[in-house]
C-alpha cells in the first residue's frame, strides 16, 4: 500500500475493524499500533497470521 497523503494505515485498519481477511500492510508500526491496530512485525509475507 501506498499513498503520497499517508492514509494507507488508517485505511489498513479500518478494513481490519470491519472484519477483513488476513492481510499484511507495510506501514510504520509505530504509526499502525497508535491507530488502535494490534501490530505484528514480521520479515517476509508468508509470516503473516
């Protein structure tokens, strides 16, 4: 996800409240976890759960 305004995490996260499916967002974590989002750093896609 990308976006010059920076709204890609706000976003991410309204899609995770609505009940989305597995997904993974690349996006400061820091940033994503002050959104209310649980955050989970990983290293590669297929780490995603």
């Amino acid at each position: 996800m990308g976006d010059p305004a920076g709204i890609g995490g706000e976003i991410a996260v309204a899609a995770w409240r609505a009940g989305a499916p597995l997904f993974f967002a690349i996006d400061d974590p820091a940033r994503l976890a002050a959104l209310g989002a649980p955050v989970a750093e990983i290293e590669d896609p297929a780490q995603a759960e």
